[in-house]
C-alpha cells in the first residue's frame, strides 16, 4: 500500500507526521537542512520497506533446504550457513533490491517537492527537484538544466550498472 500512495500525498502526510513530532522541541521540519533530510530518508525507507520485504520473503523461501540440512548436520554454524548458503541463494533479490533501491532514491522528486521543496535554503533539495527548478524558475537556463539531466541519467546509469555489476559476480545457481 506505501508503495502505491502518490509521492505528493505521502510528503504532505510524513510532513504532518514529522513536524507533529518536532513540535514538542519547538521546530519544524524546515527549521534545519538535517530535519529535512532525514525526514526524506525516514519517508522513502516506509514507502519502499514492504515492497522489498516482499522480495526477500519468496527468495527466503526458495532457499534450498536440503542444503542447509546437510550443513547443520556436518557441524556448520547458524553465521557460517547464513554466509554461506542463505546469502548467496537469495543474491539475485539483494541485485534486484539494491538497484531498484539505487535509482529509486536518485529519482526523488514530488516527495522531495511535498515535503521539503528544498528548503531550508535549498539544503533538503535532491538532484531531480534541482533539475527542475533550474529549469523552470530561472529564465534562460533551461540549457542548464537539460545538460545536468543528461548528467544525471548518465551518472545513475553508470552507477546502476556499477552495482549490477558488482552484485550479479555473487550470485549462484541453486
């Protein structure tokens, strides 16, 4: 269900929520860049968390019993089956998970506008909001703002595909 709330009403939402709970220290959420921030993190880690958990839940499942069996029985350790098995069984959700976590949080953008819209002094302002206001609130930049898009989707795909790389060498055949 988080994950199918709209990034708008999910910012206005975690805004009443987080500035109910700085009240009581006399703040808002705009009252310091660090407030803003981890007001973003706390709200994207809600939104995504279940989408994810769903994931690791059917990949735990696929996770070959027999082999873990084996390894009880020849003495192995609950960290050394862990590390050994589990982990590298459920490697493909963890590749799946972590890249769409990846371009996920670099592609923040009405959550971002609906919680924060940058402020204070444009401290809480991801790249996709930054983008958008070079473009829109700054006559005769728009040139700059489609050279930093171009920028952008070029460092996140150079980073995705770092991270694919990466994770896809630990992955195994069940």
């Amino acid at each position: 269900m988080p994950n199918l709330i709209g990034g708008i009403i999910l910012g206005w939402i975690w805004q009443i929520i987080i500035n109910g709970v700085l009240v009581h220290f006399d703040q808002t959420i705009l009252s310091k860049g660090i407030y803003g921030f981890w007001g973003i993190v706390i709200m994207a880690s809600w939104q995504n968390i279940g989408y994810m958990m769903v994931i690791y839940i059917a990949a735990l499942q696929t996770v070959n019993t027999d082999i873990i069996e084996a390894a009880e029985i020849d003495g192995a350790s609950r960290f050394r089956i862990l590390r050994s098995i589990t982990i590298p069984s459920i490697m493909p959700s963890i590749t799946i998970c972590l890249f769409m976590t990846i371009t996920n949080s670099f592609k923040t953008y009405s959550q971002n506008l609906a919680l924060t819209a940058g402020q204070p002094n444009h401290q809480t302002e991801m790249v996709a909001l930054n983008i958008y206001d070079t473009f829109y609130s700054r006559i005769g930049f728009e040139g700059v703002a489609q050279a930093k898009a171009v920028v952008f989707t070029l460092v996140v795909a150079i980073i995705s595909l770092l991270q694919l790389f990466l994770t896809r060498r630990k992955e195994v055949e069940n």
